[in-house]
C-alpha cells in the first residue's frame, strides 16, 4: 500500500507540468491580441460617457462605458472591462483607443496594454516547467 507522501510526491512533478501551459498559453494569447491591435486596429478617439459600478463579492468594480465613432460613421457604445485603467477613468474623458474593423466590439486602449502580464505569465509558465522536469528527475 502506498502512503499519501508518496502518491503526492508522484503527483507533484505531474501536476506542476499541466499548470505550465496554461500559463504559456495565457501570455502567447496576450501577446498575439497586442501584436494585432497594433498591426490591424484602427485608432480612434473615445468619450467616457459613464462609469457604472458592480458589487463583486467585498468590493465595487468600475466599468467604464466607452463612446467612439468607427471609420464607417458608426457610434459604438461599449464598456471597458479589461485592464487597469479601468478605475482611473472618469466620466466625460477622452482617451485613444484601437478597435478591430472587423468586430468594432473588440477594442483596447493601447496606454493600458502593457507587458507585464505576458512577461509574469512567460515566467510562471517557465517556472512551473522547470520545477515540473526537476521534481520528475529527482523521482527517478
């Protein structure tokens, strides 16, 4: 019969290398929706027409509605939900934002876009990895 240290310590390096990618996944995803942005998304300027505020379990999350016009004279009005900047922008801003031409639902505000993420998520993945084939190696 095997004791419960020793089935977790043959789980360990196992589990270590299925969280792996789904943090190598997380930060290739982040990094192709900037690339895109910035290759095909077309700039445009955008009003904060309001902040609406959700309760999430203990505490208030701001979702700016944002107002901008499409190269086709189309007016989209959409909320915000991603990024930090989030709760910094206030009603009646106006900031530059990229959409995509061809799902105006889909937009970004490049200042809020920033690298971080994909390099925290590149060395998580790496990390978990790395521990994974270590852990595995010294069960051998």
């Amino acid at each position: 019969m095997y004791s419960i240290d020793t089935i977790l310590d043959a789980l360990a390096p196992g589990a270590l290398l299925l969280a792996s990618p789904v943090f190598l996944y997380t930060a290739f995803k982040d990094w192709r929706r900037k690339v895109y942005f910035r290759r095909y998304g077309i700039e445009a300027e955008g009003i904060v027409v309001r902040v609406e505020e959700r309760k999430e379990e203990e505490h208030i999350l701001r979702i700016p509605i944002v107002s901008f016009s499409t190269q086709d004279m189309h007016w989209i009005t959409l909320p915000y939900e991603g990024g930090n900047l989030a709760n910094k922008l206030q009603t009646g801003q106006t900031i530059l934002l990229r959409y995509d031409p061809t799902n105006y639902k889909d937009f970004i505000i490049p200042v809020d876009e920033s690298s971080t993420t994909i390099w925290l998520c590149l060395l998580a993945g790496a990390s978990l990895f790395t521990a994974g084939v270590v852990s595995l190696a010294k069960a051998q």
